[in-house]
C-alpha cells in the first residue's frame, strides 16, 4: 500500500489565492462564488494564504489613499518643494 502524503505546491496556493483576490475586487459572478467557497474548504493552507493576502491587499489600498493625500514630495518641480528654513 502506497501511503504517499502530497504536500501543497506553495507557489500553487499563493498564485491561486491573488487570482481569487483580482476576482473579489472586480465581483464574483454566481459560479465564481461556489468555486471559490470549494477552494477555501480544501484545505486549510487554502483559507490562511487568501486571508493573509487580503490583509496585505487592505493595507496597500489604505497606503495608496494615503499617498493621494500626501504626495510624493520629491517628485514635485523645484519650485513646488517647500524650503527649510
């Protein structure tokens, strides 16, 4: 009897859980839903990346809000920077 255990391909599990997270930004369509639902119950690996990644996700959005707010001052023209003085 052949007692094999296969263990995830990370890599696998990482590119699957950002394509899931490009789906949810843009919406689920009903089928993409039940896919998904079935992808995060095989396995717990499965529910820990994704989760792990929409946390990561949040956060640049919330940088990339705050950098609207506060530009980038060192890419401003010259005459735009503020002096020390």
């Amino acid at each position: 009897m052949n007692k094999i255990h296969e263990f995830p391909n990370q890599d696998k599990v990482h590119s699957e859980a950002g394509e899931w997270l490009a789906k949810l930004d843009r919406g689920l369509s009903d089928d993409e839903r039940v896919n998904l639902q079935k992808w995060l119950f095989e396995s717990k690996e499965n529910r820990t990346v994704l989760f792990n990644m929409a946390e990561l996700w949040d956060r640049m959005d919330s940088l990339s809000r705050l950098s609207d707010l506060f530009p980038d001052v060192s890419r401003q023209p010259p005459w735009m920077r503020r002096t020390r003085g």
